[in-house]
C-alpha cells in the first residue's frame, strides 16, 4: 500500500478522521457529531478517541503506520493551526490544536484552514485538477474559502486568507459574528438560514434555496472580478443539499456580475470529491507538508500536493 497519512477534518456540527495513501486515496474514516455542552479539553478528548481509533485501524486492518497528520479546521485560525477559533464552536478559544495532537500521536503535524484544504483537494484530483487559479467554498453551518492562484494557495498574513464568508453581501443586512452586518455567512450558512427561517437548511423552501445561491453567486463574482479567477468550486452541506436549485441561482448572479472581459464566463460547480473531499483535503495538507520536509522545498505547488 506505501505510506498513508492521519487526516482529520474539524468543523463546528462534526469532527472526521481518516487514513489517506499519498496518492489521495481514502481508505478508512469515521466520524463525530459535536457536543457543544463540553468543555475545550473533553471535546478535544472525543476527538482523539476517533483519533486513536483511525491509528488503531491502520495498524491492525490496513497494516500500515502513519507517517504524519493533517488537519484542516473551520477558523479563524493562527498560522499552521497552532490555535483555532472556530466560530460557533464556543469551548474552543485559540485552542492549541497543533500542539494537543502531536502530544496526542506523537506525529509530525500540519494543519490549514478547512477551505483552503478542499481547494487542495479539488486542485489536486477534483473538479479544479489541473487549474492554477481556483478559488473553493464550503458553505455549511458557516462559510469558508480558499484561493488558488498561480498555482500556489494563499495564506495570508496569519493564514485566513479566502474567508469569503466574510465579504458583504446584503449592505446592512443581519449581524454578523464578527461584528459586521450583511457578510454572506451570516447570511447564507446552515446558522443563518435556521435563523431567519425558523427551519434547519435540511428542510428548504425552494425561494430559500434559490436565496442562498443568488447571495453566494455575488461573493463569488467579487472575487472572480477582484483575482481574474474563472472557477469557483463549492462544497458543504448546505450548498450540496440544495443541489441544482442552489447551483443555477449561483450560477445566474454570477454572469450577471462577471462583465469584465477576463472574468465573463466564469463557472461554479460542485465539489466532484463530495464527502470525502474534506478528509483528502486535509490529507493532502499533510502530503504536502511531508514533501516539504523530505525536499526542503517551502514552494511546493499547492495543487499538486503529491508533486
């Protein structure tokens, strides 16, 4: 089989882990759902029962050790994961989460944001492969992003770049958990659309759906016209839920808001890995980081995390 590496995926509603080969494969994985009631230091303990059962696997059914970890969080975050935020999940306050699972696994950590890992993911064997400017979404309970750009994925100053969640969509709409009003999370997300409907996203009406589409299609356009990107790759649950609805309202808004010549026909599609795509994402952050470390190549090409 070769080499397999520790991913695990940290969100707000659940937490993954798995094992994935250097070549993207995900091979074995098993999931949590959140309890918001527990503290940081317990939550962090059910994370690495599932943590310590995906090791387990390796050894006894797949045969193989684990050669490093890779984590892809739901942020705010500070650069390589060394602390997370992630909002809505209140027990977790610059948690040292790069830290607790290299004491936990004694493996080599590397941690990104979760977005910014789908956008490896999807460069490296989805929707984007063989792109060199992409950005990724996830729209789910809350709304992230990671940009691809030359070939290489931005990190920006404490490695939050691509938080499209954050840019505004409806100029003194609701309030936003940063403080804003109008960003496109506290409009668009899983937590948004309970709150303004009194329904969960699991159950929406069709002027829903085509809402939440129409709101991510203008976020997307700004940054289509901002980076001259032409692909907006998107996952999550919310976005993959509503399914055609949601993608022909993104899809609409979009090339009514991409008139720039480099930025008209620019497309948005789903995510082609779909639920394992968060796991791969977070496998390909510690394939890359392994390749960094063997090579001493600090450039290594985002897309191509086997490269």
């Amino acid at each position: 089989m070769g080499d397999v590496v520790l991913a695990v995926d940290v969100g707000t509603v659940s937490m993954s882990a798995g094992l994935v080969t250097m070549q993207g494969e995900l091979i074995d994985r098993d999931t949590i759902e959140v309890d918001h009631d527990l503290q940081g230091d317990a939550l962090f303990g059910r994370l690495r029962t599932l943590i310590d059962g995906q090791m387990e696997r390796a050894r006894d059914h797949h045969r193989v050790i684990p050669i490093a970890l890779g984590v892809g969080a739901a942020g705010p975050i500070t650069p390589h994961a060394e602390t997370v935020s992630p909002v809505g999940l209140h027990s977790w306050r610059n948690f040292p989460l790069r830290e607790r699972l290299a004491t936990a696994t004694a493996l080599p950590v590397y941690g990104d944001l979760d977005a910014k890992a789908l956008a490896l993911a999807e460069g490296w064997l989805g929707a984007a492969q063989g792109r060199q400017s992409f950005m990724a979404m996830v729209v789910s309970s809350g709304v992230s992003g990671g940009i691809v750009l030359n070939g290489q994925l931005l990190d920006g100053a404490e490695g939050n770049a691509g938080h499209v969640g954050h840019i505004i969509v409806e100029p003194n709409g609701r309030r936003c958990s940063c403080g804003a009003r109008g960003c496109l999370e506290a409009e668009a997300s899983g937590a948004a659309i309970e709150a303004i409907t009194g329904r969960p996203p699991s159950s929406p009406t069709y002027e829903i759906m085509q809402r939440t589409g129409r709101l991510v299609g203008r976020a997307a356009a700004s940054v289509c016209n901002l980076l001259d990107l032409d692909l907006v790759v998107v996952g999550g649950s919310v976005a993959l839920g509503f399914g055609a609805t949601f993608f022909n309202s993104a899809q609409e808004t979009l090339d009514e808001h991409t008139k720039l010549a480099f930025s008209r026909g620019a497309r948005i599609t789903p995510v082609r890995l779909g639920d394992r795509g968060p796991l791969i994402g977070a496998g390909a952050v510690a394939v890359r980081g392994v390749h960094r470390a063997r090579r001493g190549a600090a450039g290594q090409r985002a897309v191509a995390p086997q490269a």
